[in-house]
C-alpha cells in the first residue's frame, strides 16, 4: 500500500492541506482568501500572509482528521516569500514532531502532476498547458519528474489578463470567473482584440491585450457593451491558448494534452481544446475543477512521488519566490 503523506500548500492566497495515499486523494481542504483580497482588486502579499498564518493549523487538523502520515511535502517554491514561510514553517515543525522526512516542491510540478488525481490514466510522455495568474507555460512531460520547456509567456500570464481585464472592465475580483459569467451572453467577435505574438508558435504575450482593454473602455465610454467586452477578451486569451497549444501537440506528435491550473477552471477553454484534440485524435485531460486552482493535493501528489523515490529536504528548507521547475531536460 502506498504511503501516506500530508500535503501543504500556502504560496499565494488559498491556505490547503491534504492527505494523499499515491494518486489517490484522501482529503482536501482549502481556505480561501479571495473575498477578503476582492476589496483590493488583487492579494496584498502582507494580508496573505497574516490569513494563512490564521488559517494552516485548522486547515491542516481537518485534512488531517485521524490519519498517521509517513512523509509531508510542502510548497516552498515559487510564489509570495511571506506566505510561502507560512507552510514551510508548519511543515518542519510537524516533520520535527512526527520524525518524518519533510520536501518540498515546485508549485508548478503540483500543477503538472494534479491530472493524476485519482488514477487518471494520462499516457507519457504528453504535452502540458499550464495557465493560471502567474504563468502560461508549454511543458513537455516526458515523464514524472522529467519535462521540457516548450513556450511560456515573455510578458503577462493569461491569468493576469483575465484579472486586470476584469478590474477595467468594474466585475471585480477574481477575474478569471467574473470574465466567465459576464460573457455568456456576450458576442466574442464584437470587439476585435489583439492576439499577441500571432507567428511564435510557442510564446505568448498578453500585456499588449491588457492595454487594448484599456483603451476600449476609454474609448468606448457609456457605449461600452460589458458583455461583448467580456466575451471578447475571453475569446482573444482562448484563441491564443489554443492555437498555440494545438500546434504544439501536432509538432510534437503528442498522444495528449493536460490543461492544469486556475484558468484551467475556464469553460470555454477547457470546450475549445477538448473538441480540437477530439479533432485531431489526441486525448484531452485536465483536472476536475477543485483541483485547478491553487490546493494541496496537487502538492502531495507530487511530493508522494519524489518522497517515494527517496528524495527529502532538511530542516534547513528554504523559501524561494522564483524558481526554474525541478528536472528540466534540454
């Protein structure tokens, strides 16, 4: 039976703790932050940081229940330094207490692997999209713990265009859902909106879309349809996701495509790229939609992979808000 390993995720503004039993995940709790950082249109690093010091040890005593874990991995790379201290902290400290080894793990790696959840059988190697608030990256997974980047953005995350176009547009925080909900019913091809680095098969860039939205609001005033304004940019990051996307599963003669992270919670993507592999004969997986965004059972999933082969940290673990993902290949 495999072992079990609780998993600690704070580097940004969910604080989560799961257990999970190789992919399987056992429990998964998280606490979300997002209505108190709404009032400020995006995380203010120091509130996220008091919030998540209040909230890891009921998070991690519910995921926790009875259970007797035999390792802990713990997010300590990339993200927000103060609130990454947060679960790193908590996870020496029971790693200390329990003697138990304690890993960390690249936050992007929980995302990579979080399509295993529950024994989904994604063949290797496949081609992963990663899209979330911070990043949009192209991974080549070889296999776990061994990928290859592809493409990944020169500017802005798709996520961040999301937000920023929410926030021009008034429909508050978080942007990825309130984008969503504001274009059903919106017409996509109202608004003409740039897609950045269209002859780059790879890269990506939204900062010249963020600006765009900006100056349709200015320009357009009180004659600004939101909805089509929404549907609009929804479309343009789509379009770009895809695109991309798909011509890298045909480069690379890839038997799937993964989309992981929070804009992975996005429908109209999660459609359009489900039909396109449907299209060409590739299989599509992407995590169900709790296991998008930020959580710690993508953590653990990942730790209980490097914990099995033996790898582990000291207590001397440390928290790093960059870092390139751990087992690049050229």
């Amino acid at each position: 039976m495999s072992s079990l390993t609780l998993a600690i995720e704070t580097s940004c503004d969910e604080t989560s703790a799961a257990v999970v039993q190789g992919t399987r995940v056992v429990t998964n709790v998280v606490a979300s932050q997002a209505s108190m950082h709404a009032k400020w249109g995006g995380v203010v690093p120091e509130a996220a940081a008091r919030a998540h010091v209040e909230a890891i040890l009921p998070a991690i005593e519910d995921a926790l229940g009875d259970w007797t874990v035999d390792g802990i991995a713990v997010t300590n790379r990339p993200g927000l330094v103060g609130a990454l201290s947060v679960g790193v902290s908590a996870a020496k400290a029971l790693a200390l207490t329990w003697q138990v080894p304690i890993l960390g793990v690249h936050h992007l790696e929980g995302h990579i692997l979080s399509v295993l959840a529950d024994g989904c059988a994604v063949p290797f190697p496949h081609l992963c999209l990663i899209v979330s608030g911070g990043h949009t990256e192209l991974v080549w997974v070889e296999s776990p713990c061994r990928y290859r980047l592809l493409g990944q953005t020169i500017d802005d995350a798709a996520g961040e265009a999301f937000d920023k176009g929410a926030r021009v547009l008034g429909l508050g925080y978080p942007g990825g859902l309130a984008i969503q909900n504001a274009a059903l019913g919106g017409d996509p091809d109202h608004y003409r909106l740039p897609r950045g680095l269209a002859r780059d098969p790879a890269n990506f860039s939204f900062s010249g879309l963020k600006t765009a939205v900006a100056r349709l609001v200015e320009k357009e005033g009180v004659h600004l349809s939101v909805s089509d304004a929404a549907a609009s940019l929804q479309e343009a990051i789509v379009d770009a996701l895809a695109t991309k996307a798909m011509h890298a599963v045909e480069a690379n003669e890839a038997q799937a495509l993964t989309l992981v992270g929070g804009v992975a919670a996005n429908v109209s993507l999660r459609d359009r790229l489900s039909s396109e592999c449907a299209r060409c004969g590739a299989a599509f997986h992407t995590p169900r939609f709790e296991l998008c965004t930020d959580n710690a059972a993508m953590i653990g999933i990942a730790g209980g992979i490097r914990l099995a082969r033996g790898e582990s940290d000291g207590p001397d673990l440390d928290c790093l808000p960059n870092a390139l993902l751990p087992g690049l290949i050229d």
